[in-house]
C-alpha cells in the first residue's frame, strides 16, 4: 500500500504532465476547425485529464476520474463501473462549458465598444 507522500507526489507528477499535454495541445489548437468548436475541444481534454476523485469508494486518496472509471469498468470491481469516473467528468464538463459560453458571449457583445473607439480617425495612431 502506498503512503500518503507517495499519493501526493504522484498527483503533483501527473497534473504536470497534464499541464504539459495542455500547452502542447493550446499550442497547436489552430490545425484543429471551427474556432469555437476547439474551445470546447480544449475544455474536453482538459476536464477528461484534471478531474479527480476517490481511488477507492472508501478511500481518502485521489486518483484521475478517466483512470478510476476505466479501471473499475474493466475489472468490474463495484456495479458502478464506468459511470463513477464519468458522472464527476460529466458536472465538471457541463460547468467549464457555461462559463466558456458566458465568456464568448461577454467577449462578442464587448467587442462592437471596442472597434467604435479604434475607429475614431480624430484619434492618433499611436495612442
């Protein structure tokens, strides 16, 4: 059995990776179509990744949900099997989706303000 040091240490060495994954995949997000359809790809990826739960139903420690449910589905080891891992993506999912909705539409109802005082040719170019 693992020690809790070791739980942790694991975590902290599996969300770097992540955060590696994810720079990765930002940085290359336009190869992928439709510009607001790779945000919600993004979001995908990352809620897939980052989202934790209970190792065990009865545990304490942490482990990665997509992980979890693909155990428990494969080795049958609770009557839940996949759905445990996919209920916590799923609420996490739904969540970063209405916040990214009420950002774009923050972001396109901002941007007409925007270009009405760029466009001011009274105004110089440099500032």
């Amino acid at each position: 059995m693992y020690t809790p040091e070791n739980y942790l240490w694991g975590m902290v060495g599996y969300y770097i990776g992540c955060l590696l994954v994810l720079l990765y995949l930002w940085r290359f997000r336009k190869l992928i179509p439709g510009r607001y359809f790779r945000g919600l790809l993004l979001l995908l990826v990352a809620t897939l990744l980052l989202v934790p739960i209970t190792a065990y139903p009865d545990g304490y420690y942490f482990a990665p949900a997509w992980f979890v449910s693909l155990f428990e589905g494969l080795t049958e080891a609770t009557e839940k099997g996949y759905l445990r891992g996919a209920k916590p993506i799923l609420v996490c999912y739904l969540a970063a989706v209405f916040i990214y909705l009420c950002w774009v539409t923050f972001r396109i109802f901002r941007r007409p303000a925007e270009t009405e005082q760029s466009s001011d040719p009274s105004e110089p170019v440099g500032g």
